[in-house]
C-alpha cells in the first residue's frame, strides 16, 4: 500500500512538473508570438493612383504589386503578389503592405506598360503614376 502512495505522489508530481512545463511552453510561445507581431507592425497603408498624360484618372488599369514575406519554404522569402484593378477615380488603397523594396506594375489597355521598384517607409503613402501613350509602330 505505501509502494500506491508513493505511486500517487510521483503521479501528483508529474502533473506539476508537466504544468509547470506547459506553463514555460507557453511564455516562450507568447514571446515567439511578440516576435513575430513586430513585423506585421512594420506596414504600411499604400494609395496608388493612377492618370494619363492628360491628369485624368485611368479606370480599370491592372496594378500588380510584388514584395517578399518572411517565412515561406526552409524560412526562405517566399514572394507574394497582389492583383487589383483601379476604381473609376483612378485609384486603388492597398491596406497592409511590408515596409521595404516592392514592385510596382500597372497595365492600361490603350497606354504604356509602367514598372518601378520602389522602397516603402512606414505609415501611409500615396504612389502617383502617370502613364504615357503607347510608341506608334508603322
């Protein structure tokens, strides 16, 4: 009977060892976590708008945005695009974007092919494009 006692206490103390383990388990996942919300702090809002040669607003242009995540495959940048479309007034808001080097590309049918790198700072910034007509083939 005592050989059961002492089997229950080495039992009550399992569970704390392994509370006391879950409990570190989870203070380093919290600071993993602080860790990794300290580059989603690091976007910003981008408003890209675009005009012709004119300064009139270019509707349904096709923006393609490029940038690189962290943590994709073996912790490698994995590279994520965006594909929207400007609205009637020439725009198009980009909520959360990583601070840094991204590309910037913006196709119109009737104008010019446009593509830049550009380095984003933190907050909000507004990204003015204006297209030129196409080159005349003969």
């Amino acid at each position: 009977m005592q050989a059961g006692q002492s089997h229950e206490s080495d039992g009550s103390q399992d569970s704390q060892n392994s509370k006391s383990d879950s409990s570190a388990v989870s203070a380093s996942s919290s600071s993993s976590k602080d860790g990794q919300s300290s580059p989603d702090s690091a976007t910003t809002k981008l408003k890209i708008v675009v005009t012709n040669a004119n300064d009139k607003p270019v509707a349904n242009a096709s923006v393609y945005i490029r940038f690189n995540s962290p943590g994709g495959f073996m912790h490698h940048d994995k590279q994520i695009e965006l594909d929207l479309k400007t609205n009637q007034d020439g725009s198009a808001k980009i909520p959360d974007v990583p601070t840094g080097k991204i590309l910037l590309q913006v196709v119109a049918k009737g104008w010019h092919t446009y593509g830049k790198w550009y380095d984003l700072q933190s907050g909000e910034q507004t990204i003015a494009i204006k297209l030129e007509a196409p080159p005349h083939w003969y």
